[in-house]
C-alpha cells in the first residue's frame, strides 16, 4: 500500500469552529466541533475504507493546527470509484 496516491482529510476541512479561509471545507450545519485526526481514523476504520492516518503532519493554510490539533488522514483514492465523494 503506497499512500503517496492517496489523498488528504486535514481535520480543519470538517472543523465547525473554522472559517472557510481557515480551511474548513464543508458547511457549518453538516461540520463538527474539533475533530481529530484519531476521530477522522475510527470512522474510516468503521466504514471499511483503506487510509494511512498521519499524526504528525500540519495543514499548511491553518498554523495554529501544527500545535493544537496536528495530523491527517489519507484515504485510497479507490474508494472514490465505490461510490463515496471527497465531500
């Protein structure tokens, strides 16, 4: 498994308490409070999706994420063609 093709899940991109310009990527309503990259990991883990959850990477757009709330998630772009969308 090669994760350099997967793509990314930064937890800023579900984060309610971000901005759009802070990197939050879906609407407040469907958005949670502070997810983590271990939170992002179980539910994948429980959908059955193949991932690599790296715990030490920061978002680059958000600088407050390299201390406060580090990591990501990659997720096998194979997933994509089952069905499920980045969003």
């Amino acid at each position: 498994m090669d994760p350099a093709n997967f793509f990314c899940i930064y937890p800023s991109y579900l984060d309610s308490s971000k901005t759009v310009k802070q990197g939050r990527r879906i609407g407040v309503e469907k958005a949670v409070d502070t997810p983590t990259s271990q939170d992002l990991s179980d539910a994948l883990a429980s959908l059955n999706i193949r991932h690599v959850q790296q715990p030490h990477k920061g978002y680059s757009r958000d600088q407050t994420t390299l201390w406060d709330n580090p990591g990501r998630v990659r997720v096998d772009p194979a997933v994509l063609e089952s069905g499920y969308t980045k969003r």
